[in-house]
C-alpha cells in the first residue's frame, strides 16, 4: 500500500509579503524550483514550527519573515519515510538511467525530477520525505541525527485552514 | 510491487526513451543545466586520515547537496 489517508499540520515560512498574499488569497504559489528536493509544489514542514523559523531566517536569510500554519489532508500521500515506498523510487530512478536519454549525459539524477516524472506518468496529491539537518551538531557515540519531515504538497485543494502564526520574538 | 509504483513502472516500459526525456526535461534537468554558477569560500580541514571535514555557514548547508559543485579541492 503505497498511499497514506494522513492529515497533519504543516508550517510554511515565507517573506511577509508573500504571508500576506496567502493569507489575503487563502492560496499558496506554488514553487517551481528544480532544486526544490521534493519536487514542485508547496512545501510545509511537518508539525514542527521550527523548522520552519529556521529554513527562512536561516537558509534564506529572510529577515521580515512571517510562519503560516495549515492543515494538509489527503489519502493519495506518498511517505518515503516508509523503507517500501523508497525502494521503490529507487528503481523508478534506476529504470530511468538504464535509458538512453542524451540530457542526462553527464547530469547526477535528483529526488526532484524522478518525483516529478513520476507525477506526470500518474498524479498523486502530496509527498513526504526525512532530511537530516544540523550535521555538524551530532556529539561522537550519538546516532540519534536531527531530522525534519518536508512536505510537498502538490494538489493545493489538500490544504485548508491557512492562518498566520504569532510569532513571539 | 505496490499498486501505484506498479502502474507508474509498467507506463513506463511503454515509453521511448525519447517520450521520457522530454518528460524528464518537463521535470526540471534542463533547469540544472542552465542556472548561474556561484561559489562562496568554505574551509575544508583534513583530520584524520581520508577524511575531510568541510564546514559551510549552516544557513548556506541547504544548497550543498549536489557535491558535483564543490571544485577545487586541494
């Protein structure tokens, strides 16, 4: 079984402009950015607002930045948390190589565009997956590593409840 | 396999090599080909032997995962 029935909270963190264009529009852009790890869609993370404060403030340096919290719901979710769904990436991904494709010559195969092809083939709403963070913050002995769950939501009708968090600074 | 990888998988043994690609392309490679190049300075120890320790800002980290553009390692 492949997809989850799941519902959760999602975080989003964004400029304030782009907050209030959400919260104004009760929708998100969606983000079509290659490099994006999951492919095209809007990202949340997983019931964590840190992670959230974190990625704009942080990675993008985004110091007028605003959280929006959301619902997200569906029963066509891939999770690759799951080791069965992975694996099976994988050999979609393997497949692909064994091609003889011209563009790919010399070009390393990424998550986003085996995910994105795999959505063109046959649509499903949101995907899910683990990253690690904080490499550098692992003591020696521990193997417990910080992760975060990402959430690409590609069908926006799964997302509903859109708010602005307050944020105590 | 499971009945979404299954159906997924099987379309795709239908498809030319030629059907994948531009769908390939749709999905973003071409993007990759043709974005700006940047470089920032990192600093790269060596502590033990056969290993390297490279250290970027951890604001920067999120961009490093494609290690075909770390260059110049000396």
């Amino acid at each position: 079984m492949v997809f989850k029935d799941y519902q959760c909270i999602g975080y989003h963190g964004t400029t304030k402009l782009a907050a209030e264009l959400i919260i104004k529009s009760n929708e998100f852009f969606v983000s079509d950015n290659s490099e994006d790890w999951l492919g095209k869609g809007v990202y949340f993370f997983e019931d964590d607002i840190n992670q959230a404060i974190n990625f704009i403030s942080k990675a993008r340096k985004v110091k007028d930045y605003k959280i929006i919290k959301a619902k997200i719901k569906s029963d066509r979710w891939i999770d690759l948390v799951k080791n069965e769904n992975y694996l099976y990436l994988l050999k979609i991904a393997d497949e692909i190589k064994k091609r003889n494709i011209p563009s790919l010559k010399g070009y390393k195969l990424v998550n986003a565009v085996v995910i994105d092809f795999m959505h063109q083939i046959e649509e499903f709403d949101i995907i899910s997956a683990t990253f690690e963070i904080e490499k550098s913050s692992r003591c020696s002995g521990m193997n417990i590593m910080p992760m975060q769950i990402q959430i690409c939501v590609k069908n926006t009708n799964c997302i509903s409840d859109i708010e602005e968090v307050g944020l105590v600074v | 396999m499971s009945d979404y990888f299954e159906r997924v998988y099987n379309k795709m043994k239908d498809l030319s090599d030629n059907q994948i690609e531009k769908m390939l392309i749709k999905a973003g490679i071409k993007n990759f080909e043709s974005r700006n190049e940047f470089s920032i300075e990192i600093k790269i120890e060596c502590d033990q032997k056969n290993s390297l320790n490279i250290n970027y800002p951890e604001s920067e980290r999120y961009s490093y995962y494609n290690d075909n553009y770390i260059k110049d390692v000396a």
